[in-house]
C-alpha cells in the first residue's frame, strides 16, 4: 500500500516539474520571437548572411526563431561550415574562404548577450523594498567579409515582466 502511494506521489512530482519545463519552454521561445523580430528590423542586406549568435540559455530559441524571420524576409542565409570563418584573427582566410560558399563577400551578423540588473526601489511609510531586475542587452554587430569592417552596432534591452529578484532591507 506505501509502495504504491510512493509511486503515485514520484509520478505526480514528474509530471507537475514536466508541465512547469514545457510552459519554461514556451515562454523562453516567444519572448525570443520578440527579440528576433526586434533584431531582424535592424538588418536589411542584398548580401549573403552569416549568423554568429552567442547568448548562453537564449541561443536555441533565438537562433531559430533569428533564422525564421529572416528567410521569411527573403535574406540569403548562409551556414558556416568552420567557426574559422567568424576569427578576426583570420585574416587571410586561410582556414575558411568565402569563396568555398561560392561568393566573393558576405556580412556576418554577431549576435551576444549582456545581463545587467535594474534595480526599482519602492518606499512606503514603514517599509523601504528594493527589487532587482534582470536586463537582457543583446548586442547586435554588422561585419562585412572578408575585411572584417563593422558596419553597425546596435542593442536591444528586454527585461522579462515576471522575473523580478526581491529582497527587503531596511
């Protein structure tokens, strides 16, 4: 009888922390829609794109979301066979050419993630509360290949409405 109530109590314990990382999944997924549709206003090339995207927890879901909205803008992905096409240092394309993707120049779009805190501060008659607020500044650079010359630099803070780290001095 306490074995069975053990393995009902394990089953809901699994499918209540399986529901909360699907709904974790979601949320991630269409909050990084925002930011790929937010990124993607800032681009407009007629030359093939490369996408290097380097935001810890945020790469998947906005990498594909990042790709989706561009090749519905019609842009002209590419996908880099070596990360050697990516190194400033490689500067004689030794170790990945452009030309093996048959073209002769091309913008890599750099993509990376800062987190800064904002921090509110409520004050009441008694109370003084101050809350810390994760901000996500997803920087976004134009490099055109093969020179490595920055084209533009841009950013785009978001900051989740529901990820609010409190606590209380006072």
């Amino acid at each position: 009888m306490t074995e069975s109530r053990f393995i009902r109590i394990i089953l809901i314990i699994m499918l209540f922390s399986a529901c909360v990382s699907v709904a974790w999944a979601e949320k991630l997924h269409e909050e990084a829609g925002q930011i790929a549709a937010h990124i993607a206003g800032l681009l407009d090339s007629d030359m093939p794109v490369f996408l290097d995207i380097r935001c810890g927890e945020w790469t998947p879901a906005l990498s594909q979301c990042l790709r989706d909205t561009l090749l519905e803008r019609s842009f002209d992905l590419r996908e880099a066979k070596s990360r050697a096409l990516f190194d400033p240092d490689n500067t004689n394309m030794e170790n990945g050419k452009l030309s093996d993707y048959g073209i002769n120049s091309a913008i890599l779009i750099s993509v990376e993630l800062n987190l800064k805190w904002q921090v509110v501060e409520r004050k009441s008659f008694l109370s003084y509360r101050s809350e810390r607020i994760p901000v996500y500044s997803f920087i976004t650079k134009q490099i055109q290949l093969p020179e490595y010359r920055l084209l533009s630099i841009d950013h785009y803070d978001f900051a989740p409405q529901d990820n609010i780290d409190s606590s209380i001095s006072a």
